[in-house]
C-alpha cells in the first residue's frame, strides 16, 4: 500500500498474540520513510476490541515501524 503526506488512513492495533486491540476510524499520514510511519489522530472513534467506544478530544502523534512489533504513541 502506498501512503502519502496528508493521505487519511484507518488504523487497526494487534496485540502480540495477534488479536485486535483497537482501531482508529481515521488518521493523518504526516511522514512515511522506509523505516518509519508517523500519523496524527484527533478528534476521531477508537473502538477498543470488547467493543466500547471512545472519542479522541486531545491530538495524539503515533510513530509506527512496519518490522517491529510496537508503536510509539505520544499525546
């Protein structure tokens, strides 16, 4: 998948055992490098994976690593 600067993205987070820990309904791409994807999230769903439902009020920046297994979430 290509991503591009300002491009909206739906995040979906696993946890190490491979189950669903939450999603994003939306994103911001703000930079993409080889090693790294960076992405904004505000005011937007997070469902969390029993099914409740939360509303982002605050800008949070997450720092993906497409060979890692974590990301970085800084708000």
């Amino acid at each position: 998948m290509q991503l591009d600067v300002g491009q909206t993205i739906y995040i979906q987070s696993y946890k190490y055992d491979g189950s669903l820990h939450r999603t994003w309904s939306k994103a911001t791409v703000l930079d993409v490098q080889e090693h790294m994807i960076v992405v904004m999230t505000y005011k937007t769903w997070v469902i969390e994976s029993d099914g409740r439902r939360w509303f982002t009020k605050e800008p949070a920046v997450c720092f993906f690593y497409p060979n890692e297994w974590y990301n970085i979430i800084d708000d």
